[in-house]
C-alpha cells in the first residue's frame, strides 16, 4: 500500500496550480475523495478530469482506477467511527436503505468471487485438512467470523483452537505454544486489530502456517500470511458489511468438509445420535 499523503508531500513543490487543488483536497478529505470517480473529483476541485488524470500519473501510478484503489486502502483503515457513520449516509442516502444494502452486499460477494485466487483458496484449505493444531482469531466485528469458522471446524476436527481477546496481551498467553506444523488463521477488516497483526507475526515466527482472512492485499494482515484470502467488505458504515467474509468462510469451511468426507460422515453420524437422546432441537 502506498502511502498517498506522504507522496504528494514529496511532490508537491512541482504541482500545477491545478494539481494543488486536487492535492489539497485529497488532504483534507482523504475519506471522501476515495470513493470519488475522477470526474466525481474534478468536479469537487473544479478542475477538469484529465488534469485529475494526471495528477494520479505524476504521484507514480498507472491511471486513475490505482490511484483511487491505493486511495481507498490507504483511508479505509484511518476512518473514524464518525467519519464511517457520515459516509454511510452520504452513500445510501434517504431513498430505500433495504434495496440499497442488499444490493451492495451482493456486489461485494460477486467481487469477491471475481478476485479471489483459487490456488490460495486451496492451499490453505488443505493447510488446514492437514494441521497438528488450527488457531483462530479475530476481535472486534471480525470475532463474529473467527466464531463461525471455529464452531464448524470443531465440528469436524478436535484440534481447533478459538482465540480470544480482551483487548490486552493476554492473546499471546493462548499462542505461546504454536509451532511448526500447526495453521493460524487470522481474521481482520478495516480498521485493521493491532493484536491480530501482531498475533499473526508471532505465529509466523514459530514456524506456523499462517491463513489471513481481509479485504485487500494492501492490507497489513497480507504481509505476514502464507494464503491470503481476500473478501469485499464495506467498512463505510458503523456497520461493517461481513456479508462476503462470511461467504467466503463458509465456502473454506465446505471445501475442507470435502476433503475430510469419511471424518465429517463420521462425527455428525455420532452427533445426530446425541442430538436425538438429549433432544436438543425440536421436533414440531
């Protein structure tokens, strides 16, 4: 991820007089001007679009799509929780807020299906199928998916591990022993958990195989992982939309179902029997 602030900083003396304008507004409202199409900034600068264009090219990149994807990774995880909250409304307006949210979340689950590497996917599913011990973790919003991937991987396998926090150093106190051959998956969105970061580093250093679960290659988390899986997820809102993680989890989640067919025939045979004699879902 390219750190857009420094860069214009770095450029600013040869700007334009246009260019300053659009740098200055960059600047000052970093968390708009990444979602803005480049005509969408010309506009708010007064400037024409071209010399947006340009202005993106003499920063270094390509065109104005990788500006603007550096951009928006870049601001995604500096977004205050007001600032999130004044986006959302701006995005989904005062027009049908169910229409609107269903929809975005569809193209989320779509775009991560576009993007997604499939060897990655793989790799790390059978990671997975194949580890001593399988390590969880996600905090905050993300702990709502480090619990669904755990209850279902516990449901086929006894070494599964879930991570929790408090929000202290209390997380290395349960990974202390993580060791070559075991997997840790970490599970974090914008704005990106320090502790699962770090939690993910010391995993790596012992010699585990580390499955990052975000939202984009530019993210912190995809440095430090072995399989990085992404997925779409809008973090514009006081509500993060996990609507393609969790997809994209319980996809993971059915692919190693496959690879362990004769475990999971197995272990639900047992569980229908348990779940019959203690009576533990209703029957009407």
């Amino acid at each position: 991820m390219v750190d857009i602030i420094t860069r214009i900083k770095e450029n600013e003396l040869t700007f334009s007089k246009s260019q300053k304008k659009i740098a200055e507004y960059v600047e000052e409202n970093l968390e708009k001007a990444a979602y803005m199409t480049a005509f969408k900034l010309s506009e708010k600068t007064g400037v024409s679009e071209a010399t947006v264009v340009r202005f993106a090219e003499k920063l270094g990149f390509d065109g104005y799509p990788e500006f603007q994807k550096n951009l928006l990774s870049y601001a995604k995880g500096k977004l205050t929780s007001l600032q999130r909250i004044e986006l959302s409304y701006e995005k989904i307006g005062d027009g049908n807020v169910l229409n609107s949210v269903l929809k975005s979340d569809i193209g989320h689950i779509e775009k991560t299906l576009e993007n997604i590497d499939k060897e990655q996917f793989e790799k790390a599913a059978h990671s997975i199928s194949s580890a001593n011990r399988i390590y969880i973790t996600g905090v905050r919003s993300a702990a709502v998916l480090a619990e669904f991937a755990g209850f279902y991987l516990h449901l086929i396998f006894d070494n599964v591990r879930l991570i929790k926090s408090t929000g202290g150093d209390d997380i290395f106190e349960q990974i202390m022993n993580i060791e070559k051959g075991d997997v840790f998956i970490g599970i974090s969105f914008p704005r990106y958990s320090k502790n699962t970061i770090r939690a993910l580093e010391y995993a790596k250093r012992s010699n585990a195989t580390v499955i990052g679960i975000t939202d984009s290659k530019n993210s912190p988390v995809a440095s430090v992982c072995d399989y990085c899986l992404i997925a779409e997820c809008d973090t514009t809102s006081f509500v993060d939309s996990l609507t393609a993680p969790i997809s994209l989890i319980n996809a993971l989640i059915a692919q190693v179902g496959l690879e362990n067919r004769e475990r999971v025939h197995k272990n639900f045979e047992r569980l229908e029997k348990i779940w019959e004699e203690y009576e533990v879902y209703d029957k009407k």
